[in-house]
C-alpha cells in the first residue's frame, strides 16, 4: 500500500443509500467490507462522517433554527452515523473504536490525539464523532483538522462522484476529470472539493486529497495502494 496512515472521509448520504436519507444496511456493509480489506493490510484507518443524511444545520439554519442549535443536531447526527459504521465493522469482524468530539461516554470515548494514536498504532479503526465541537465548522473542516492532527499521509474523501472535473458533470456533457491538480489550479478554477477552510487547512499543512468514487466496492483499496482513480490534489 502507497499510504501507512490514512483519513477517510465519508458522506452521511452516501450512508442513506440512493436516496441519501436514513441509513442502508447495504451501503454499511459494503463500506465496512472495505474499510477491513485495507484494515487487513496493515493500514491505520481514521475516519470522519458527515451527518446529512439526518440532519444538516446549515439547512435547519435555513428552516428557522437558531444556527447554533442546528450545527450541534448535526453534530450528534455524525455521532449517530457513527455508531452505524462502528455497528457494521464489528459485525465485519474490524476492531473499531468512536472517538467523540463532545463528551458523551458511555457512548463514546472523548477525542484527542494522543487516545486516537494510540488505538490506531494497536490496529483500531478510529472513527471520530462530533465534527469540531464547534458550530459553524464543517464535516469537512473537521477532516481536514482530525487528518492534520492524526498525522495522516492522506485525506480520502469518498463520495458518489469519481473525481473533479472542469464543470459539474451532471449539467455539463463536455466537462473532463482532472487525474491530478493543485490546490492552486483549483482555487484558480473555483471548483469545489471541500469547503474553503477545510481546503486550506489541507494546503497550509501539505495534506493531500484524493477525491473518489466510494460506491464501487474495491476502490478505497485502489485510492490506498495509489493506484490512478480519482483525483489527486496536492
């Protein structure tokens, strides 16, 4: 494998299946089968989760809800997505531990660096809840930081979609994936691989991204041996 250490980043909906809501027992499965094959190569596995699948504040935010209350409900939203990917990786047969940005033990232990290292060098998939702790900070944001701090060699961020291309390739017929960009290009270009703080986290700290199709089963081992799928930034 090219990379020792990663941080896989995923969707909550890519969690609620074709629709992107709820959970599906499938996506679950398949995601954790992947996550052990690459587990199983010896590779330490830090992962964060999106929670829109249940609940997105920014939206809520929109809905009427104070913004704050909003980002704390999607705060335990990840912790909930959590606990479905802990749930499907034991059952899998992975070791798994939840780390929580906020505290709630018993449901899962309080993050730092120095616990997250810890399980990850004693072959624990880590995966860690709560986003930042902090409203106004992204799923993203919080990858890009758990990343940094984990000491990981790359951000994966698994997705629906199989790259960056030129332009949105739903809208777009003529638009091309790009195998590998900077973060320069893509700041030129203004096309969106995360948000701009989680990008620049990324580019200030020499994380780089690798943007791939997670739905097809066997590609996170693909991403991880550095095999050419996806996009590269760096």
């Amino acid at each position: 494998m090219k990379y020792k250490r990663i941080l896989l980043k995923l969707s909550g909906e890519s969690l609620g299946g074709s629709d992107g809501e709820g959970l599906s027992p499938g996506v679950l499965a398949s995601y954790a089968r992947q996550i052990k094959a690459v587990a199983a190569s010896g590779v330490q596995i830090g992962i964060v989760i999106g929670g829109g699948n249940i609940f997105r504040g920014l939206s809520g935010a929109q809905g009427g809800f104070d913004r704050v209350k909003g980002d704390q409900m999607g705060m335990l939203a990840t912790v909930i997505n959590s606990l479905a990917l802990q749930s499907a990786l034991e059952a899998a047969g992975v070791g798994c531990k939840v780390l929580t940005a906020i505290r709630m033990e018993p449901v899962g232990e309080f993050y730092s660096k120095a616990k997250a290292l810890e399980y990850l060098a004693a072959g624990q998939v880590v995966i860690i809840g709560g986003g930042t702790s902090n409203p106004y900070f992204t799923t993203d944001t919080a990858a890009a930081l758990r990343g940094i701090e984990i000491e990981a060699e790359v951000l994966l961020k698994g997705t629906r979609v199989d790259g960056v291309y030129t332009s949105d390739p739903k809208r777009d017929p003529m638009a091309t994936r790009f195998d590998t960009i900077t973060f320069d290009e893509v700041l030129r270009r203004g096309l969106r691989v995360m948000d701009l703080t989680a990008f620049t986290l990324c580019s200030e700290n020499g994380l780089p991204i690798v943007v791939f199709d997670m739905d097809t089963e066997g590609n996170l081992a693909r991403a991880v041996a550095g095999e050419k799928i996806g996009t590269v930034v760096e």
